[in-house]
C-alpha cells in the first residue's frame, strides 16, 4: 500500500464519511423538531387548524425520521464502515450503549408514532404525498397506552440526546481532543487545529 493510500486510510478510520455525518445532523434536527412540534402543540387550542397543522408536520416529519434511521442502519451495516473509537475504556463503553439506547429510542418512538396512527384506521402521511398503509390493528385502550409511551420516550430520547452533546461538548472545550471534530461537517479540520 502506498502512503498515500495509508494516510487515506488512517483519515477514514478518524473521522466520519461525508454521508454519515449529513445523516447524523439531519437526524438530530428532525428528532429537535419534531419534539418542539409536539410541545407546541400542547399550548394550541383542540380543533384549531394551527393544531392540525403541527400534528400534520409532526407526523410527516416521523414518517421521514423513519426513513432517515433506516438509511443510517443500512449504510452502516452496507459500508461495514468501522470509525476507530474516539476513546477507550469505560468511556467507549458508556459511549456505546449511549449510541444504542439512542437507537432503541429513536426505533421505539417511531414505531409507537406508527402505531397511533394505524389505532385511526390511517396511515401516517409525508405531507399528503403518500401515506404508510395500516400493517396491524390497534385498538382504543391500546392506543391510550401506546400515546403515553410516545410521550415518556420523547422525554427519555431528548434526555440522553442532551447527554450525548454535553460529552461531546466536553470532549471539545475540556479534554480539548478530536471526538467532536469526526461528526463536524466541512469545517472539522480547521476546528481540529
């Protein structure tokens, strides 16, 4: 192998590719988002159409978060793309099940999102283009169940999202080393130096 070819090489395994870290942010703005729209929607008055509106964006919005975890789980898995770890020990543990509660959740919220909408009889729609056909039936006192889990997962996602940036924060302005810079887009070396 040429050095080249060898610094090409170690560069991958430092930082991120250009894909992982576009579908990194896009699903930390969709998850802020569609948690905001929720939370909006708390304050608006029943049967308003700015409350249908933000259900309908909420909704859309899930439907295209589904998409996005999708994608990430089969471009991970497709590329087999393995980022050398950032740290070591019971940090990279804690890191790790991090990264996979995230998961879970993230999984776990769309699928109880689905799930309430199927409970209607509908399929959730992406802004009015197309819509998920129901796959099983929910019935009422199910849904009351399923509703309350979407809300205490949301929570739960929003909380250990917030962990996650405070260490990588941490990483960059404390330890001063290079775990923030391989999820910064463009400018990442220059924040490196």
């Amino acid at each position: 192998m040429s050095n080249f070819n060898m610094a090409a090489a170690d560069k991958r395994a430092v930082r991120y590719d250009h894909f992982t870290i576009a579908l990194h942010w896009l699903t930390a703005f969709l998850v802020l988002t569609l948690f905001v729209l929720a939370e909006a929607r708390g304050f608006v008055a029943r049967g308003t159409p700015l409350r249908g509106g933000l259900i309908f964006v909420h909704i859309s919005l899930g439907v295209l978060l589904a998409a996005v975890l999708i994608l990430r789980i089969v471009w991970r898995v497709a590329t087999h793309r393995r980022t050398a770890p950032a740290v070591s020990g019971l940090q990279h543990v804690v890191a790790t099940l991090t990264h996979l509660a995230l998961y879970v959740l993230m999984i776990s919220q769309v699928a109880y999102g689905f799930l309430m909408i199927w409970a209607s009889g509908n399929g959730p729609s992406f802004f009015g283009l197309f819509s998920v056909p129901p796959l099983i039936t929910v019935d009422q006192p199910t849904r009351h169940v399923i509703s309350e889990l979407h809300d205490y997962t949301a929570w739960a996602i929003i909380v250990v999202a917030g962990i996650h940036a405070a260490a990588a924060l941490m990483h960059h302005y404390v330890l001063r080393d290079r775990v923030l810079v391989r999820m910064i887009p463009l400018r990442g070396e220059a924040l490196a130096d």
